[in-house]
C-alpha cells in the first residue's frame, strides 16, 4: 500500500512540474498579488468540497470528475481501476455573484441541482468571503423493489452550506464550511436524517501553476456509519482550464454524497484517487 502510494505521488509530481516547464513561456501569473479583491481559490472546489470562487457572468463551465476505486484493495483491482464513479456537470453564472449548477454521477445515478451566490466580498473593510450555496439531489437508483412505498418525495435530499474564505496572500487562503444535510429517506441505525458538519479547508500556492490543496468535514451525527471526509488534491492551471489531481477516502463526486457517506480510512490506506477537470467557455 505504501509503495503504491509512493509511486503515485511521484508519477503526479513528475507530470506537474514537467508541465510548469512547457507552459513557463507563456505564464503571464503575477508572483506575487496581494490584492485582497481577488478570489481565495483558482478552482470552483478546494478538492471535493465547494470553494468561494463563482462562474463570472455568462461564463460556462463543463465539470468532469472522477473516483477511482479503493487503492488497497492491491493489484486485484488494478489498485482501483477496475471500480470507478464518475460525475459530469455544467456550470452558468447568471451574474458575477450567481451561478447554477446540474450534474449526474453514477454512484446512486444522483442528480443533483445548485445555486451558489456571493453575500459578501473580501476586502479592505472586511475580512472574507461569504458564500451561500445550496443544493437538491435526487437518488434514482432508488427502486420499489426494495422500496414498495416508494414515492417521489422520497428520492430527496437537500444541503445548505456557508462557505467563509480569507486569501491572507496570494500564496494562503482558508475557508470555513459549516453546512447542513437533510435526507427525506435515510436509514436510522446507521445515520440521522438531518446532519450538521463543519468542514475546514485551505490552499497554498507552490509555483505559479500549482498549489496544493486540503480538506476535512467533521460529521456531528450521532451514531453515523460513515466515515468524516478527509482529503488532499493538487489545482494544476492549464490555460483554460484547471485540473485537480486528489486523494481521497470518499469515492461519491456528489456534494451530499461525498459530506454524508464517506466508507474510506485513511489510516487503513482505504483510499480513492481521482481527478476534477473545469472547462470555461
């Protein structure tokens, strides 16, 4: 497990900085901005997790992530490849402070709709940013099969989150996520139907192109099953688009999904790898 961690993290290494060298003629990044009015994060998510940063107005972003299986789970497995999830999106900014998302991803064929919205602005008279983002999913792999009362209701779950971010410099930035799940269905010997977590997460930049990334939701249900999501990505800027490279103990790529049902422990390298790509047009 250990060896398979290690040669992953040098293949990625190896691929990023191989990449900073072609794209070094072409940067035109600042080294070093401390204009507070920029946003904390250069990608929509931290790793998994919603950052601050918004679609600016008429912006379109194509999403694409991806979660590999349980890397312990050895060579049997192909160290994950054989049992992956995969979630595609798109993202519109209404405005420079309102943008919506849909996506669809395999695990539990989820569907899931959005609206972030900016309530307030990092800068010289304030300290951070503040977020509001909100979300409804819909599990359709749910069946009447299991369930025969089954009705639409049901299918439902909803999140609301605040997300607070400070850029202390053009190399730091944190953010605080205090959020709350509810779920119209949900099985109560293994979790609650409403949720409260509070979730912390930062960047920090290590070249022009690259930072490194973490994330951890602490899960205040008393008696859940699942596990407190935990993870660490690398945000990798290709011009246009931005690429984050992750390791996670979540395979789920849906927002309620990745807070409330996370199976993974990291300390039994039950671990997932995977990737997010943003496309702006």
């Amino acid at each position: 497990m250990t060896k398979t961690v290690l040669f992953l993290l040098v293949l990625i290494s190896g691929f990023t900085f191989a990449q900073e060298d072609l794209l070094k003629d072409i940067d035109t990044v600042q080294t070093k901005n401390t204009d507070t009015s920029q946003p904390a994060f250069k990608a929509l998510q931290i790793v998994t997790g919603q950052s601050t940063k918004l679609a600016a107005k008429n912006e379109w972003y194509i999403v694409v992530a991806h979660r590999f299986g349980d890397v312990s789970k050895g060579f049997k497995d192909f160290f994950g490849l054989d049992d992956a999830s995969t979630k595609l999106g798109a993202i519109y900014g209404a405005t420079d402070w309102l943008s919506f998302n849909l996506s669809r991803e395999t695990n539990q064929k989820t569907f899931e709709g959005g609206a972030k919205y900016r309530l307030v602005k990092q800068n010289e008279n304030f300290p951070v940013d503040i977020v509001g983002y909100n979300v409804m999913a819909v599990n359709t792999d749910l069946s009447t099969d299991n369930y025969p009362h089954l009705k639409f209701g049901d299918r439902l779950a909803y999140l609301t989150q605040a997300l607070i971010s400070r850029r202390f410099n053009d190399d730091f930035s944190l953010q605080l996520t205090p959020s709350y799940v509810h779920k119209n269905l949900y099985e109560p010997t293994i979790e609650d139907k409403d949720q409260f977590l509070a979730g912390i997460g930062g960047r920090y930049k290590i070249s022009k192109r690259i930072s490194i990334n973490a994330e951890y939701f602490v899960n205040f249900d008393n008696h859940s099953f699942y596990k407190n999501p935990l993870s660490l990505g690398m945000d990798i800027e290709t011009g246009g688009h931005v690429f984050q490279l992750l390791f996670t103990n979540s395979q789920i790529n849906s927002d309620i999904g990745y807070l409330t049902n996370a199976t993974g422990r990291w300390g039994k390298g039950q671990i997932f790898f995977g990737f997010n790509l943003y496309r702006v047009f």
